[in-house]
C-alpha cells in the first residue's frame, strides 16, 4: 500500500495525485493558507476530494464540484462566496499555470504574490499578527 516512490497518495480516496493542479495541499499553499515549512508535513489530497474548497473553483476546465451539507456555498454569504470564487480560482489557475510552464518554477515561488508579499513582510519587522 505505501508506495511512496509513485508519489503522494489522497488521503481520501487512496489515489494518486497526479497532477499540480489536482492537488489541494498546493492550492492551500498558493493561496497562503499552508506554509512552505508545512507543506511536506501536510497530507496530500485531491481538490475534488475536498468539496468544500474545490466548489469555489469557477473556470470551465474545472468540472464544478458541489458541496452538500454546512459547507455548501449556496447557503452561505454571497459576497463571502464571490471574493472566495475570485481568490480561489485565481489559485488554481496558478496552479494550472505552473503546471504547464516552460521552464521550472521553485517551489518558493509558488504562492500568489501578495500572499508572497505578506511573507516577506512577516520576516521583515516581526510584526504582530
Ligand atoms: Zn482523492
């Protein structure tokens, strides 16, 4: 079962994660949500196989994906689900992005660039918060 050379399985549904914008665990990391230090301690899990974040994904190469229960962005504030349908997508189209670029991007590199931003900033003035 734990064929870690393949690469990461879901925690989910026990499948591999194939492919960079598949990935959850990356999408949380471009977001900002996952830090780079976290992101080999984190499990690795397909973006579908997390509706709750994955119904936020709006483009038409992502085959929607809905969310029943508490989480379902149809029951929640609808400003709340526009920024987080603009937010996350973006993400994920970064993700896509990288994917598919010519040359290699490192990894640090990865993260949305005001998230990058932020991060800078932190390390600067230890700032509170
Ligand atoms: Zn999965």
């Amino acid at each position: 079962m734990a064929r870690c050379e393949e690469g990461y399985l879901c925690h989910v549904c026990g499948q591999e994660v194939e492919h960079l914008w598949e990935s959850e665990l990356y999408l949380r990391y471009v977001l900002g949500w996952v830090r780079p230090e976290q992101l080999h301690q984190e499990p690795e899990c397909h973006l579908r196989c997390n509706p709750a974040l994955a119904q936020f994904v709006v483009d038409e190469e992502f085959p929607p994906v809905e969310a029943p229960g508490p989480f379902d962005k149809r029951g929640l504030d609808p400003e709340f689900v526009r920024q987080r349908e603009q937010l996350v997508t973006r993400a994920w189209r970064r993700l896509r992005q990288l994917a598919s670029s010519p040359r290699p991007v490192p990894i640090t590199e990865y993260p949305l660039p005001e998230v990058l931003a932020r991060w800078t900033a932190d390390q600067g003035g230890k700032s509170v918060g």
